[in-house]
C-alpha cells in the first residue's frame, strides 16, 4: 500500500491526535446490543506478498489464512466485481467465525465516481450478501481526487445502500478534512446512516487520523512504514481502544498494511497481543511459518 508513503518516516509526528469531540458523544449515547467484538487481519492473503506466513507447501493461501486471523480486508472486491459463485468459495473456505471487508468495487467508486451507480451497486450487494454471517462490512473507497464539490453523488450512495449491509466510508481527498465544515456535514450523513467513519492511519495523510467515529463501530486501517516507529504506534492505538471501549465502543475493526506487505502479519501479530492483555479479548496470535521478516 503506497498511499500515504513517505521517504524518511523519523520525520513524522505519529502521536494519536485527541478525539473529535463528537466521538465521545456517539459512544456515550450507545446501549450495545451485543458484546464487543474484536476482528484484526491484513488487507491481503496471498503468499507473494505474506512472504514467511505461510508453512512450505501451503495449498490454499485463504484456508490457512483464517486458521491465523478472524478477519480479512478484502481488496481483491476493489478489482472486480464478485461474482456469487466466488463469494460462496470465499466463505467456505473459512471457520464459521471468520468475517469479510469487502472493498467496493472499482467500477462504482472510480470509473463512474458515485454517477449513476444503482445498478452496480445492487449488484455488488446481491454478491455480498452471500458471505451471510461472515460478512463484516462493506467499505467504499473514494478515489484521492473525488472532492467534496461532488458530495451530492456521495449522500445519493450513502442513503439508497442497503440498510442490511453494514457500510464504512473513507474518503481521501485533503478538502474534506481541511474545512471543518465539510467535514461535519459528512460525518453527519455518515452518523443519521449508521455508517462508519474510516480512520486512515498513514505516515504521508495525517489528516485522515481525524478520531471521529460516527456509529459504534471503529474501522482503522493502519499502515506501518517498515519503520522501528511502527510497534510504538500500535502500543498508542491498543491505549485509545481500552478508551473508547470504556465509553462504549461495540466493534473494533483494525486492518494492518506496510508498504512491504511481508510485514504485516508480524505487526498484526504483536497488535494482537497487546489487544488481548489489553482489553482481555481472547483473539488467536497468529505465528509465521518460516523466518520472521524484519520491518526495516
């Protein structure tokens, strides 16, 4: 993952800002429904870019991947639309607890940029929709030059999708973020939908670290910079969730790239076990095969 990439991370202020003031409003107001949930994977299962994950001989990347985490990020939606037929191999290849984070495809939020979208966007919910219980939720990804001029299309997408289908939204762009009053009136929308704010954790977009959830549900897509700086981020981030799970907080939703994906399970793994000493989450620690990989 290269968004967000910088050339020298020592120079970057990785401190977690403090949260937005509506975040501790949103969590407060929550009566949970169920007990928290905890699901923590990577964006990516297969074995050229996990170098050192996977035992020798390893048949199918995706069956060993759910015995080492309960979730995955599922950016191969992003590239092509899924078909039912895929979904369904998807699922059964995976434990009865494991859950999907289908990214929307590419189609609907790049190539026709939110225009006219109804239609793919049913399609895309009707393929989905066969992950059942394992899916965790849909996320759209706006492409880095989408602006807020075009927040009609956004609002369109936001409240004609499916109410069945849980919804995260990340929106890259600097103009969302650099005018407080844009960025209420999304988070707004995104609140009266109960979709969820994504929070971009990048060492090149600090911007996007904006802290402010919008439903219970916290979805963190954290990138490490295969950088000594990255374990004490994440040791930041396990201190923010024993916060927010304090005041309410019912799903946490953490995803872990680097820009050398090898990585990843590694940081994944050391997340993990600090989130369960943490916050007493029984989650497994997933192991590295072969030799583990340096982040740096």
């Amino acid at each position: 993952m290269k968004f967000g990439q910088v050339e020298d991370p020592s120079i970057i202020d990785f401190k977690l800002p403090i949260d937005a003031p509506e975040t501790a409003a949103i969590l407060a107001a929550n009566k949970p429904k169920q007990a928290f949930t905890a699901h923590v994977g990577c964006a990516k299962w297969n074995k050229a870019d996990l170098k050192g994950f996977y035992p020798k001989g390893t048949k199918d990347e995706l069956t060993y991947y759910a015995t080492q985490f309960n979730s995955i990020e599922l950016n191969a939606t992003f590239y092509g639309m899924p078909s039912s037929e895929q979904v369904i191999t998807w699922t059964q290849k995976t434990p009865a607890d494991f859950k999907f984070f289908p990214k929307l495809t590419n189609t609907i939020s790049h190539f026709k940029r939110l225009i006219n979208v109804k239609e793919p966007v049913e399609q895309y919910c009707d393929a989905i929709s066969n992950f059942e219980d394992k899916l965790g939720m849909a996320f759209l990804q706006l492409h880095d030059n989408f602006k807020p001029k075009d927040f009609e299309r956004l609002k369109t997408v936001v409240s004609e999708f499916p109410k069945v289908i849980p919804l995260g939204v990340e929106v890259r762009n600097e103009e969302w973020f650099s005018n407080p009053a844009i960025a209420d009136e999304f988070a707004q929308l995104f609140q009266e939908n109960g979709v969820a704010n994504i929070i971009v954790d990048t060492a090149g977009r600090r911007d996007m670290l904006h802290m402010r959830l919008t439903s219970p549900t916290a979805f963190i897509r954290y990138v490490g910079a295969n950088h000594e700086s990255d374990y004490t981020r994440l040791d930041e981030w396990v201190e923010r969730i024993v916060q927010w799970k304090a005041q309410g907080l019912e799903n946490l939703y953490f995803f872990v790239h680097q820009n050398v994906e090898l990585a990843s399970p590694l940081l994944s793994a050391y997340f993990i076990e600090k989130l369960n000493k943490a916050i007493e989450t029984d989650l497994k620690i997933p192991v590295l095969a072969t030799t583990t990989p340096t982040l740096f």
